[in-house]
C-alpha cells in the first residue's frame, strides 16, 4: 500500500512537471514572436516614417522607445505588479503566497514586455519569460486545486522550463530557479525542476529551431596564468554589480518620489534609452542586446566602443527599470558583463602581448561574473557558460570569476541581490543563499494571544507554583497597564534558598530583555530568543507602546519552522 500511494505520488507531480514544462515552453515561443512582431512594427514600418538624419545620427531612434512607453501605460498603471522583470514576484508568490500568481498576469506581461522590449527598451525578455511560465504554471495548479507544496513547486517548474529555453541551457535553467527560488537550498524538489527545464527547452528547440541567439565556438582557450587577472576581474565586477544594483533602487526611488504622473516617467524613460540608443543603433542598446554580446565575443569591437555600450546598457535599463517599465535585467546584465568583460580583456592583451590575451574568454567570464555578482546565483552561470559552449574547457576561468563576483557583491549587498532588494522594500526580510523558512512566517500567525502573566509585586514562590500548574516555564512581567517590564522563569527561582523565593520577583528583573512587534517574522523573533538568551518573547504593540498582546516561545517557532518545510517541499514518503 505504502509503495502504490508513493509511485501514485511521484507519477502525478513528474506528469505534472512534464505538462508544465510543455506549457511553460509554448508561453516562450509565444512571448517571442510577439516581441519579433513588435519589433518588425517599430523598426521595419515606424522608423522609416519618422526617421530624419542630422550629422549621420538617425534622429527617429530616439521616439521609439518613448511610443512604445505611453502604450504600455494602462496596462503598468492597473497593474502595477508587472513592473520590472517579475521574477521577484515569483519569488514572493513560492515563498508568501502558497505559489498563487494571476493567471491573466501572464498574457499582460507578455503583452507590456513585447511592446517595451520591441521599440527599444533596454530591458530582457528572460525573466519575463520566466515569469510567464511561472504564472501559466500556477494557473494549472489553482485549476487543479492542488496542495500549497505542489503549486510552489509547479510554479517553480515554469520559471525553470521559461529560463530554459531561453537559452537552451536545461540544466542552468533548473540551476537558476533553484538557486533564486529556493535560495541553494536543494531537495527531492529538483528532480521535477530539472524535468520541466528540460522539456521546457525541448519546446522551444522543436518550434523555434534555437535558443539562444548568440553563436559560440567550442574552441575558445585560455592560459592558466590568467587565472589572477581573471580573480581581479571578478572583485572589480561583483563592485559594479553591487553599486548598479543599489544605482537602480536609488534611481527608482527618485522617481517614485516625484510627483510626476506615470505617463510622463515612463515616456521619459522610454526617451532617456531612445537617445542613447540613437548613437548605436546596431549593437544592442535598444532592445535585449544579443547582438552585442556576439561582436563582443567575437572581438570586433574597439575599446572605448566596448566601454561605451557597456555603460550606455546600464544607464539605459536603469531608466527603463526605475521608471516602471515591464522588462528583465537578464539580458542587459549578461550585455554589460560580456562588453566589459571583452574591454578588460582588451586592456589586458596591450599590458601583456607576450600572453595571448583572447577577449572571448574575458567576455563569456564577464558575462558570468557580473549576472552572478547582480543576482547571486553562480552556479547558474558557471553552468550557463559550460553548456553555450558546449564544454568545460572554459571552466576554471568562470569559476574564478564567477565566485570572486559573488562573494564581493555579497559583502557589499550583505546577502540580497537585484531580486530580493525589490522585495525588501515591500517588507520581505529574504536573504540569498539560506533556506528562507522562518522569514515567511509572521508573528501574529505563531504567537499565543491572551497569555499567563504575572506582576512584578508576587513573589518568587509563585512563579515557582504558577510553573507547577500550567507547565510553562517562562511568563512576561507587565504593570497595572499591562506594559511589559521583563520576563521571569525557571532559572530565576532555581536552586534559590525558600527565604529569597519570598521576594518580590521585581527585585530579580533583568534589565536587558528583548520584546517583538508584530510586522515581525518568526526568524526576527528566533534572534532575539537567541541573543537575549530567553525561552519566551513578548509581543508588543509598539516601541513606543509596550502593551502586551501575545507571547512566542522557542516551541512556538520550532513548530512553525516544521510545518513551513511540509509546505515547501515535497517529501520522499
């Protein structure tokens, strides 16, 4: 019986994952050949009927973007979620809300990003896409009623299987989700993650005949003595990772302070990338920018050229980003990566002839380093590269690059990344590279209300008496205003003689205690238990106001913690 309900199990969520991968492939080709039909709009009927030269500049670049901006403004303003490139709502939905997304999210992404990424943006279509299987997916589980561990993982699954075929890199595309989903924690999860990447991929494959547009040789090589150099490159690009991933939530920021109206910012953005794009029109600038990345790699591009588009690509998808576009920081982030990457590689063969300095092994490098340091998520990289290239010749220079990248980025951005910032600033305390259990929980959904407490008048002895009775071993101490003053427990009165037992329990109040709030998680709480060396937290209203409202206690949150993990991940048995 035990053997026929786990073989029943796992059949049903690989049929599943299987079907989610197929779904999430056809919302990428989808999603494709609307950003082409887009783009043929734009560039092939639009910009002939408004182009006008002056000094050889093609003037009618610059409005492309911007038109395309104001037709997206309904769609951003009545649903603001679809702003930026939506893998951390992703995110959000597996870890805080049972893997529910929309279902109609996906054809409005699909629709906002097409149009932004087709008249010019600068912004990706990969996490999109990933957002689109995603969201696809997560309908087929809210259809199908499932259980919250099985939408979470199936949600999972088509931003695995979207990622995928983006790239055709099946294995990376399980990488990534399970690393920015999941945070590195792997389980018995990731054989239904792996399976959707797969099929995923193999979709795209079968429709569009490609996956990632960009042609790479096999027979790229290094000398080992790069090795240094290519450690200096990844301090000096987990740096500019980290300080463009707080450039672009500063820069939103300023906007979302302005009291300008959302048509105008976005036109403004949509006008900001237009004119940068107008000075090169033919690499990449406006739009995802693949064709960038191949000069790069290939080696036909100057180095003040490589700088140039490596800097207009980060100023141009922080426009675009910040002032609440539909679009993904995949693409652009792996533009600038391999444009700089290349140009250190250039600087490095004129500082060294005598090595042989081939720039396609500093820009694939870069290309990792940069992504890995903005997203913290290396082994999706090192992996990524691996499989474009189809070999592993190219490994020990990524590896280098990519976990120096990483590690910088991750000192500077003290464990977030360009995804979870996002978050942050919706009240989501979500560090990378830890499982996030105990951050999903709050307080409130844990804590005891109506607790046992007593007041700083009774006497050791009844403490002892109240913890012969009830079983608790810790209670709060409040005043006539139930205002919290301490705690007091087992340790207070043991192996205490009868004669101090007899005194008033205010005398043996700790002055250092720690109190919660509720807009607190249960991994806020578990720190302070921890650090205060206490058995029983008190919850408060305020800061300011002290008033008792619920106690948790280190049971409570292990508990909590227990019931979290049957939610997040599918078990063996």
């Amino acid at each position: 019986m035990r053997t026929e309900k786990y073989i029943k199990k796992w059949s049903t969520i690989l049929l599943l994952s299987i079907i989610t991968g197929v779904i999430g492939g056809l919302g990428a080709v989808v999603f494709r050949k609307m950003v082409a039909i887009v783009r043929m709009l734009f560039f092939g009927s639009l910009l002939p009927r408004i182009s006008f030269y002056y000094h050889g500049y093609n003037f009618g670049y610059i409005f492309l973007p911007a038109i395309g901006s104001l037709l997206i403004v309904a769609i951003i303003r009545n649903y603001p979620e679809l702003k930026g490139n939506g893998i951390p709502e992703v995110i959000e939905a597996v870890i805080f809300k049972k893997g529910e997304i929309k279902g109609k999210l996906a054809f409005l992404k699909a629709l906002a990003t097409s149009i932004t990424i087709g008249s010019g943006g600068s912004v990706g279509r990969e996490g999109p896409i990933g957002f689109i299987g995603a969201s696809l997916a997560s309908a087929l589980t809210q259809a199908f009623k499932l259980s919250p561990e099985t939408k979470k993982l199936l949600t999972t699954c088509g931003l695995a299987a979207g990622i995928a075929g983006t790239f055709n890199t099946p294995f990376a595309g399980a990488m990534f989700a399970l690393e920015v989903v999941y945070m590195g924690v792997f389980s018995i999860n990731l054989v239904p993650i792996f399976l959707s990447a797969v099929v995923g991929n193999a979709v795209t494959l079968i429709l569009l005949g490609e996956g990632f547009e960009v042609t790479l040789s096999s027979q790229i090589t290094y000398n080992h003595v790069e090795l240094p150099l290519l450690f200096l490159m990844g301090l000096i690009f987990g740096l500019l990772a980290a300080y463009w991933a707080k450039f672009i939530f500063w820069l939103t920021d300023k906007f979302e302070k302005s009291r300008a109206p959302l048509p105008f910012k976005l036109f403004i953005g949509g006008l900001g990338v237009g004119v940068i794009g107008m000075f090169f029109p033919k690499y990449g600038i406006l739009g995802v920018g693949y064709e960038g990345i191949e000069l790069a790699i290939a080696g036909l591009l100057p180095l003040t050229v490589l700088i140039f588009l490596g800097i207009g690509k980060m100023l141009a998808t922080s426009l675009m980003i910040s002032t609440g576009h539909s679009g993904g920081i995949f693409a652009p982030s792996l533009y600038t990566g391999a444009l700089l990457g290349a140009a250190y590689g250039k600087m490095l063969s004129i500082l060294f002839p005598t090595l042989g300095i081939n720039t396609a092994v500093y820009a694939l490098a870069g290309m990792a380093a940069f992504f890995s340091g903005l997203t913290q998520a290396p082994i999706n990289q090192i992996l990524m590269v691996a499989e474009l290239t189809r070999g592993y010749a190219l490994l020990p220079c990524v590896i280098t690059s990519t976990t120096t990248s990483f590690l910088t980025a991750r000192f500077i951005l003290r464990g977030s990344s360009v995804y979870t910032l996002k978050l942050e600033r919706r009240g989501f305390r979500i560090k990378t590279g830890r499982p996030v259990v105990l951050e999903t929980i709050p307080v409130k959904d844990i804590m005891t209300t109506n607790p046992i407490f007593v007041n700083p008048q009774d006497r050791l002895i009844d403490i002892e008496h109240l913890v012969a009775h009830t079983g608790h071993d810790c209670f709060p101490v409040v005043n006539e205003k139930l205002e919290v003053l301490g705690i007091v427990g087992i340790k207070d009165f043991l192996n205490k003689p009868q004669k101090v037992k007899s005194l008033p329990i205010e005398r043996f109040l700790r002055k250092n205690y720690a109190v919660g709030y509720l807009n607190e998680t249960a991994h806020d709480a578990f720190e302070k238990l921890i650090k205060y060396d206490q058995n029983l937290l008190p919850i408060v209203e305020s800061p300011e106001c002290k008033k008792l409202i619920g106690v948790v206690t280190k049971r409570d949150i292990y508990k909590a913690y227990y019931r979290a993990l049957q939610e997040m991940y599918i078990e063996e048995e």
